[in-house]
C-alpha cells in the first residue's frame, strides 16, 4: 500500500470523490469537508483502488472514508504522528478502533471510546401517525439567546462543548441553516442542516429542552426539515444518532431514515 498526501482540495477531490460517492450517506461528513482549505488530505492506495481516504483539521477529529480497510487505518493511524495535533478519529467502527490504537502505540496518547453512531440515509418522509402541534420557521436574528443557549446545552449533551455558543449560534442564522419548531408561537425544538453532499445533505443538532421533551416536537421538526430540504431538489438527508440513544433511532425509523453504518469516535487525551 502507498500512502500519497494532497496539498491540493481539488486534485484531491478529483481522486477521492468517485470513491465516495459509492457510499454517499456513509461518507457524508468527510463528503461536507473536501473543499474546506484547512484540512489535511490522504489517500491510501492498493494498487488503483484506495484502501483508506482521510482529512484531518488542526485539534480536530481524522475523519476516514467509509470502506478504510483495516491495514489502510493501522498505516494512517502511524503516519498520524506527524500530524499537527489529533483531537480523535471519527470512522466505521472497525477502523476507528484499528486507528486508534495504532496511534496510541506511536504517540502514547491513551484514548476512550466517545461515542457509538448509527448514519441514517432517508429518500422520502414518511407521513407520521400523529403530528405535534406546530409548525416550522427559519431562525432569526430574535431568536439568536434562545438558539445560543439551546447550542451550549447540546454541546454540553454530547460532549463537545462549545468557545463561543453565541457565535456559533449567530453564523447558523447568518447562513440560514437552523429552523425551530413553534408551538404556538413559541419555539419548542431547533435543528440545522450541514455539510452539503453533491446529492444530499446532513441535519445535525436536533434538540428539544427536557421539560417539553416526549411531545413529538422534535419527529415533527426533522420530518418538515427533511421534506422541505428534499423539496429543494436534493436526492437525501442523512444524520447520524448515538447508538445507546434508542429512542432517537426510533423516531428517525419512523420518519423514513434507513440505518446504513455504524461509525465510532473516539478521543485521545
């Protein structure tokens, strides 16, 4: 196997995206990153085919491609060495576990196991037997305290807290790619979208308070978000869910998203 890295976003979109396309869904994170200029860029070659594709921002997670075949993560877990500093490794749960601790072995960094995920494809919503009350809306510049502090709680949730919630929040709205849902005027559930693929795209941060939480707001907002984003003309949404969440899983079953791949993540201290 060769190892070939690219400095270049478009030489190495030319060489990866066939690849990835196979597995659109099962790819959709390191599909929504491949222009990003930030990010490191590796292909591992066996022969014509590649065996492992990777990027990597500075103190942030290695994203690997979908069909990394397990000799493929062991050479990029190595070669992570040289890397400006690894926060985890976000890939399917084989070559997550084979990277990591290939890595730990070269670093002595120690790592744990963060998070067990299901990736979702859905084609077509399907009409939910019950609905809850309300409707959707875009964010706006009157919502950004309430979004803000609904991003720290989420964060905070899947613990990956954020610098800034209120930035963060603020750049969402700025681009227009966070929705609530209102029950009577009043903004019960949020989720955004992310990481457009060239067919489909991601919905991420789905979150309901807990004091309102078991009333169908957040299956009623992914099933219109998911609708009107497939109304735009894309072929899928996708979204990924904690794998010790059975309840999340149920709901997006229920609204259409058919499970693809199990991925893990883990982080090193």
């Amino acid at each position: 196997m060769i190892l070939q890295s690219f400095e270049s976003a478009a030489e190495f979109r030319e060489k990866a995206l066939p690849w990835l396309l196979q597995h659109e869904a099962e790819n959709c994170t390191i599909l929504g990153v491949l222009n990003y200029p930030e990010v490191q860029r590796w292909i591992v070659w066996d022969g014509e085919k590649p065996a492992g594709i990777a990027v990597h921002g500075a103190g942030r997670n290695v994203v690997l491609y979908f069909m990394c075949s397990e000799a493929a993560a062991e050479i990029l877990g190595r070669e992570a060495k040289r890397w400006s500093r690894v926060a985890g490794v976000y890939a399917p749960a084989g070559a997550a576990r084979v990277f990591q601790s290939a890595y730990a072995e070269v670093t002595g960094r120690k790592s744990t196991l963060h998070m067990r995920l299901a990736v979702h494809r859905l084609e077509r919503v399907q009409d939910l037997a019950s609905q809850a009350k309300g409707s959707l809306h875009q964010a706006m510049e009157e919502d950004l305290d309430l979004l803000a502090g609904w991003c720290d709680e989420f964060a905070r949730y899947i613990g990956e807290p954020l610098a800034d919630p209120v930035e963060h929040a603020r750049g969402m709205i700025a681009q227009r790619r966070v929705f609530l849902w209102k029950d009577g005027g009043r903004a019960v559930s949020t989720a955004a979208w992310a990481g457009p693929t060239p067919n489909g795209i991601r919905i991420n941060q789905v979150y309901t308070p807990p004091a309102i939480r078991n009333r169908g707001y957040a299956s009623a907002l992914v099933a219109a978000l998911s609708r009107r984003l497939l109304d735009e003309g894309r072929k899928f949404c996708f979204l990924n869910t904690d794998l010790n969440n059975p309840t999340s899983n149920n709901i997006y079953a229920k609204i259409g998203y058919v499970r693809v791949a199990d991925f893990a993540t883990y982080r090193f201290d």
